[in-house]
C-alpha cells in the first residue's frame, strides 16, 4: 500500500493496523488525504423537536438495536435530513436513507427536488466493494410532444427505485411513507425551501395550479418560512408510489393517468415518454492515489468530469504535493482554467463526452494541457489550446450524502433544470415539472457527485457533491484544497473561503474575507480578481480512517452557505 506525504513516500505492508493508523494520519498534508479528513456537524440540536411533524408518524419502524454508530449524511434541507436519520437508526444502509431523504425534498424542496425533476448518484456499495454511477437525467421527450413551456420527462422515482432495487435493503413502503406523512399532513416551511421561494418571487403565483401549492391560502403571497404546508394531491401520488413503486409512473394506468395530468395542467407528455424512460448504469471516472480510488459522475454530469481533471492535473508529477503554500492557490486556478477549457473540446451539444471516460483523465491527454502551466506567472486563458468557452449553468441543484456502518456510501446531485423547473404542475397531480434541458443554462452541465474509497480493503472514505452551477466543480477540490492547505477537519474546510475562475470570463472569482496576502501574490502572478459573497454549495461525509475500519474517525457537514443539515448517527 503507498500513501504519500510531503517528500515522502511510505511503502507499507497491507494488514497492518498500527502502520495503516499511523500512515493515513501521515497524508493528511496532501490532497485526497486531507480531502478525507472529515469534521462533522455537531450543532442544531434544537431542529429535532421542531421538524418532526405529525406526518413522519406514518412509517413504522421495525425495532433495531440502538447502540453504536449507525453512518452519516448531509443535506440541503433538514426535514430531509431526520428522515435520512431515521432510516439509518433503524438499521437501513445508506441506500435507502438517500432513497427517503430523496421522497422528503420531493415534499419540502420541489423547487430543485421535485418528483418531475432528475439527477445522478454515485454510490459504493459495502456487499460487493462496487462503485458505480447511476444517470437518471430529465431530458426532452422522445415522442417530439411539445408545449408552450416545454417540460422534460420526470426521472427522479425511476432513479432511486432502481438504486433501491440494486442495493437497498428496507421494504420500500417503509422508505415512501414518511414522505406521503408529510404532504397529507403538513410540514413547516424551513428556511432553505422559503430561501428558494424569495429567488423566484411571485411570478410563481401566475399559474393557478402553481398558486393553489406555493401561495398562501388566506393572506395571499408566496409561503413564509414556518408556515404549515400541506399537499393532498402529492401525498396521493406518494401514496401510489409507495404500493406501486415505479408502476406509479411508469407502468399503465398510471403512465396514462400521469400523462394526462400533465397535458391538463399545460404541459406536454405522453405515456409511452414514461414507459420508455430507463435510468442509465455508468462506470465512475476514476482518478488513483496510491491504493484510493477517487471516483466522479462521468458526463452528461459534466461537473464531475472537470472536478476530476483538475484533481488529476494537480496530483500529476507531485505538482501539488511539491508546490508551496503560496503558489497553491494559483495552482487551483490554473488547472481549472484548463479542465474549463477542455471541457468545450469534448462536451457534445447533449452534455455527453465525445472522449470515453477513462480517457478524460489520463495523462497522455493532460500532460499537453499542463505543459503550459508556469507556476509564476499566470496563463491568459484566451491563450490556451482549447480556450474555455463561455457556458451560462444553472446555479440551481440540491445535493446530498449519506453513509452507513457498513462502508456504503453514496452522494446524489438533483436539479429541476432551472429553479421550480418551468414553473407548470401536472393538475390534480400536484407534481412540479422539470423543465427541458437548452439553452439560457437549463440542464445538468455543472452535476458532479464524488466518492473516494480503497477498493482493496473496501474502506469507504468520502462521498460529495456540490450545487452552484459554473461554481460546483471548483467548489467541491475548493474544500479539498482547504483541508489539504490547512491540515484542517471538513467544518473547517467548508467555513474556508473559496477561489473559482473558469476562464471566461479569466477572472479570479474569490469570496469577500478570503486572505489579502493569497490575493495579492494572484495578482502578482497576474491574475485579475473580483469578491463575490459566496461560490457554491457542498454537503460532503466521510471518514479520516476509513469505514467500517473506523467509526470514529467518521464526520458529516452540510455547507454554512446553506441551510441544510449534517448528522453523525451515534448513539
């Protein structure tokens, strides 16, 4: 086993607990090393009295041993986050915690989450020491149908029922109730649904059916943080989900009946556009460090393909290993240029990759692009072979991760294809649709969930994934970079302020309160640079040590930029 540190590089013997203890501290200097040194969130104690609701009754669950530890997850939205704890305390895996955290953001975050909406996942699974990708994207319809304001095909149940078919492990009624409880019987509006309602603003309130779920019966307006929220006809169609599983949607009646609701309320879909949508089973990207295996969603998840390009830049020949602390930052940037630019190379019209995955990072194909990098002085980017192309992104996604005792882990990246998809609901339905991938930034360029694990000893590391649109990808390395920089735990690297240029516009993009010395030596080198208030959003869990190997090195952070939630699970 080789893992590495600064100048150093230790060969050891595999089965070894002191050596393997006391060589994963030693990588904690160098960047998946520290990437995996995870602190969790051990705050917001009081959210759990006030976000269960009455509805979270409705799934009994089997009794499970209580003690010990039980895994880990970080979400966008806390009531999602108690469901996903739910789960796990009763001795589901970290499938199934994300199956019904995924049911209750389709209840309390539509505006990203929403059962119309898509996304991907990347998961490890403990059983069979298999990592795996799994694209259910909401695309146009094959059948041609269309309307005014088009709608994509929903694939987010077609998405996590297959994930649950693969790899979960509690009854999948038992994973759907919760969420159904939710919407028969009220919820608090939090503050990170309320966040994206302020966003969009009234116009939301145009359409009737839109009006009758987002605005306030009485009063009028949108729905306020705290207020009670209830959704009939979505609980209805949760009810149908959870005996029916995919059938729901995807099977008749209920592709006729779905499809008919859909037209009704404005939209345009067909049954067979239901019936012949199939989730996509995809190999990760994968870039080694030493015996790890750092795994990205391969495109049409485009993020994921640029966040593993800059990792495998920077870790090429030691560049980040051998570069000091002040020239780290320009590091960062000068391989996201590159990763930014190349992306215009090999990303079709249709987000997929005219490059085979595996091909995307191997060093025959990075080694030209960094053949330029000089660590003193900045690179125009309009100067570089092939130039980044301007590409405008949906900011809007929701993304989370979850993690079990076992050593299974799994992160997921969700979006509508715009904020509240394209704002129609399938009438009587209840059911927010997704809008259709294009232009103006619709679509999952900037998706990219992670996961790092050691595949000889099937120890799970580190799951992730970020929201932010253009933002995401260099969000996600942003918060390695900070806990490799610092030799700090995760809370610290997500608090850490964050650097993003993708090259076109070639501005240095860095967050207000980021060090004035690293900003001046940038612009030394010859960097323009602008404050931003924020970049991006990332909900990360993981464990120093590795897991089952150790529990107690295991962390969970939901990012401060936010307003989501990270649980350890230890009793």
């Amino acid at each position: 086993m080789i893992f590495k540190r600064p100048n150093n590089i230790f060969i050891t013997a595999k089965g070894s607990d002191h050596h393997r203890c006391s060589q994963f501290k030693a990588i904690g200097a160098l960047l998946l090393a520290s990437l995996l040194t995870l602190t969790g969130c051990e705050s917001i104690n009081q959210l759990g009295t006030d976000l269960v609701e009455l509805g979270r009754g409705v799934a009994q669950f089997d009794s499970f041993d209580p003690e010990g530890f039980k895994g880990g997850l970080a979400t966008d939205e806390p009531h999602a986050a108690l469901a996903g704890r739910d789960v796990l305390e009763v001795g589901g895996n970290a499938v199934d915690a994300a199956t019904a955290i995924y049911f209750n953001l389709a209840v309390t975050m539509p505006s990203t989450a929403g059962l119309g909406g898509g996304g991907v996942c990347i998961v490890h699974d403990a059983q069979t020491n298999e990592t795996k990708v799994l694209e259910f994207l909401a695309k146009a319809q094959q059948s041609g149908t269309a309307s005014k304001r088009g709608n994509a095909v929903p694939a987010n149940l077609a998405g996590f029922r297959a994930l649950h078919a693969r790899y979960g492990r509690l009854p999948w009624a038992q994973l759907v109730a919760p969420a159904e409880g939710l919407a028969r019987f009220g919820v608090k509006v939090s503050r990170a649904f309320s966040h994206d309602l302020e966003k969009i603003g009234d116009a939301l309130l145009v359409e009737p059916n839109a009006r009758k779920i987002f605005g306030r019966p009485v009063v009028g307006g949108l729905l306020q943080e705290g207020d009670k929220w209830i959704q009939p006809n979505l609980a209805n169609v949760l009810g149908s989900i959870r005996e029916n599983g995919a059938a729901a949607l995807y099977r008749q009646p209920g592709a006729d009946n779905f499809a008919a609701a859909v037209n009704a309320g404005g939209g345009a879909l067909t049954a067979n556009d239901l019936i012949n949508f199939k989730p996509v089973w995809r190999n990760p990207i994968e870039v080694p460090l030493g015996d790890i295996s750092v795994h990205f969603a391969p495109p049409p998840a485009a993020g994921g393909a640029v966040a593993a390009e800059m990792l495998a830049m920077m870790l090429d020949n030691r560049r980040f290993n051998e570069s000091p602390p002040d020239v780290r930052p320009h590091l960062i940037i000068e391989t996201a240029i590159r990763a930014y630019g190349d992306r215009s190379r090999w990303m079709r019209p249709d987000g997929e990759s005219s490059v085979e995955s595996f091909d995307l990072v191997s060093a025959s194909r990075l080694a030209p692009l960094m053949s330029s990098y000089n660590p003193d002085s900045h690179v125009p980017a309009s100067s570089l072979n092939p130039a980044p192309v301007e590409l405008r992104e949906d900011p809007s996604a929701t993304t989370f991760a979850v993690m079990d005792a076992d050593g299974a882990g799994i992160a997921c990246a969700l979006t509508m294809n715009g904020l509240f998809g394209n704002g129609l609901i399938a009438k009587d339905a209840g059911v927010l649709m997704a809008a259709v991938p294009g232009s103006g930034g619709r679509g999952p360029v900037s998706l990219g969930p992670m996961l790092a694990v050691d595949h000889f000893t099937n120890d799970f590391f580190f799951a992730g994934a970020a929201a932010g649109g253009v933002t995401a990808p260099t969000s996600l390395i942003s918060v390695a970079m900070s806990t490799a920089v610092n030799v700090e735990g995760l809370e610290s690297a997500m608090q850490a302020k964050r650097l993003h240029n993708s090259g076109n516009p070639d501005i240095v993009y860095y967050e207000q309160g980021y060090d004035e010395a690293a900003i001046e030596a940038l612009i030394k080198k010859g960097h323009r640079v602008a404050a931003t208030p924020s970049l991006g959003r990332v909900n990360a869990v993981g464990c120093l040590q590795g897991l089952p190997f150790d529990p107690n090195s295991c962390e969970a952070v939901a990012d401060p930029r936010g307003y989501g939630l990270g649980l350890k699970i230890d009793q």
